[in-house]
C-alpha cells in the first residue's frame, strides 16, 4: 500500500500546473525560430553585398594591374625611363 511518502515521491516525477506555466509554449518556439531565421537572413544579405564587392574589387584591381603594365611598358620602349627607374618598377611589382 502506498503511504505519503510514497505518494510525494510519486508527485515530483509530475509537472505540475506551476510546472507547466514555465514551460516554453509552441508560439514562444515559433517566434524564437522567426528570430533566428531574420537574423540568418540579414546575415546572408551582408556576406552576399560583400562578396559582390569583393568580386568588384578585384576586377577592378585586374584593371588598374593592365592599364599600369600597358603604361609602363610603353615608358620603357619608348626609353622615357631610364633603366634604373625601370629596374625600381620592376621591383616594386607585387601583383
């Protein structure tokens, strides 16, 4: 037979109403997940307007490396650098 003991044992292995009050409902899961999923999005915006400028940034880069190259080369043919200041940009070419 089941004594008071028992049965209060029994009882904390139950949620009780004051329990369940503290339990997350479906509606606070579902606002949770639309937090997290806008957050996702503006996250996703960001990487993608920083990849497109990244992009950008290196044909623009590509660019300046010919226009300076076409330039350059046209200094040297032309002997309006002397070999020295060829030399230095020579050098100085990191691209």
């Amino acid at each position: 037979m089941l004594d008071n003991k028992d049965i209060e044992k029994l009882s904390e292995a139950f949620a009780t109403k004051e329990d369940i009050k503290n339990f997350a409902t479906k509606k606070d899961i579902i606002e949770f997940k639309n937090e997290i999923l806008t957050g996702q999005d503006e996250i996703l915006e960001k990487l993608t307007a920083f990849s497109q400028e990244k992009t950008i940034g290196g044909e623009q880069d590509k660019r300046r490396k010919k226009i300076l190259e076409i330039h350059n080369n046209a200094l040297k043919k032309n002997k309006i650098l002397s070999e020295e200041q060829v030399s230095e940009i020579d050098k100085l070419r990191v691209f």
